[in-house]
C-alpha cells in the first residue's frame, strides 16, 4: 500500500501562517508591502503561487524564472520564523492514522504537495510530524501538481508500484489533490478540513469524501476494504 500525502489542509493547518513569510519574501524582493490574507494559495504548487504573487503584487508582468526563485528561497527564509505566528494544529486523527501506517506491514506513506521540500520540511518539524516521511515529491521548480504526482510515483520503485496494485492512494483537500491522484492511477481520499467543501471533491472526482480524517481503524480499514470489526 502507497499513501501519498498533502500537506496544508489535509496533515495539518497552519492557520495561514505561511502568508507572513510570503509577506516578508516578496518585500524582499519587490518592496511591495501586500495584505495578502485573502490570497488563494490552497492547492498550488509554491512555484506557481511565487509568479503570480510577482504578478499581481510585485509590478512584474512577466517575472524572470531568477526572480521566481529568489520569492521561493527569500519564503523558505521567513517561513519557520512565521509558522509560530499562528496558532495552527495537525488535523483529527492524523498523527494516529500515521502511527498506524507506520506499523502496517507493506505500507508506505511518502508526500505529495505543492510545497518546496523546504517549506514542507519547515512545516512538518514545527508540527512534528517529520519522522513520517522520509520521501516524497515537493515544487521544487516550475512543475504544476500534476508533474509534481508523477514525480512522487517516480520515487517509488516499479515493484513497489506492481506490489501495491490498486492500493494506491493519494490522501489531500482540494480538487488539484483530486486530479493529482487521477493522473497517477491512485484512489483518492478527499478531506473537507481545508478550503473546499465535500460536495466541491466529491464533483472533482474523489474515491472517497469524507468530513475529516476518521480514526485509524476506521481508515485503515477503508484503505484496505476490510470490513470494519464490530464491537460485541
Ligand atoms: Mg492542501
């Protein structure tokens, strides 16, 4: 069994802690001072969210592939400083759910997400939920999700990828999360515990759609369409 995960919405929340590094960065680079609370960030990949802030915010119309990166590195920068900033939390359920993962035998849980491996490392320390993951796939350059997905199933060996056949799953929030999965052969597993309502994944497509995480038993069970045992 292959669990891939996203991060922002789906492990945890960072109370959008992560928009006063992005603040910092792009007065870093442009001197634009941006109120950027209600910027759509959810889902996309940081990459794509570092153009279209120099886009929309830092008076570049068609920003240099030099300048994008130096907004990603100048956020990786502000954003351990910027996470206590927020009073965010791992979600329901998630670090039990991960801990019994852990102990499954055949299962492996790697990343899937729209972060950079920096910011996703930033994140999951705070949180405590790096031990986790050793692996995964991060917008570490001009990738969308989809490239991001292929790139996660790319870390993953073909006979890890023939044993887990039809075991394959990619666990998000959002309708990119959806078609990241779609695009990789994986079942997906839609949380409503970021921007997006159930009925939003469930018309993106999603295996399952489900409020919140559920208890481990309960999603283990799910993931491995065991019938769940019945207390007597
Ligand atoms: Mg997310």
């Amino acid at each position: 069994m292959l669990v891939f995960w996203d991060i922002d919405g789906t492990l945890l929340t960072t109370g959008r802690a992560g928009i006063y590094a992005w603040q910092d960065a792009l007065r870093d680079v442009s001197g634009a001072n941006a109120d950027l609370e209600s910027f759509d960030t959810a889902g996309h990949p940081d990459y794509g969210i570092a153009r279209r802030l120099l886009v929309e915010h830092g008076g570049m119309p068609d920003p240099a592939a030099s300048a994008v990166r130096e907004l990603v590195e100048r956020y990786e920068h502000h954003l351990p400083d910027a996470l206590p900033r927020r009073a965010g939390r791992v979600l329901p359920n998630v670090r039990q759910i991960l801990e019994g993962l852990s102990r499954e035998p055949g299962a492996r849980c790697l990343l899937l997400t729209g972060n950079t491996s920096r910011g996703a490392r930033a994140k999951l320390e705070h949180y405590r939920l790096a031990e986790f993951f050793s692996d995964g796939a991060f917008s570490d350059g001009v990738g969308d999700r989809i490239a991001i997905a292929r790139a996660a199933l790319a870390r993953v060996s073909r006979a890890e990828v023939a044993a887990a056949a039809g075991s394959v799953f990619v666990v998000g929030d959002t309708p990119h999360d959806v078609r990241c999965g779609q695009a990789i052969g994986a079942r997906t597993v839609a949380v409503a515990t970021g921007d997006y309502e159930a009925d939003r994944l469930q018309a993106a497509g999603a295996w399952r759609t489900l409020p919140q995480l559920p208890p481990v038993t309960e999603f283990l069970a799910m993931l491995g369409d065991r019938e769940l045992a019945t207390d007597v």
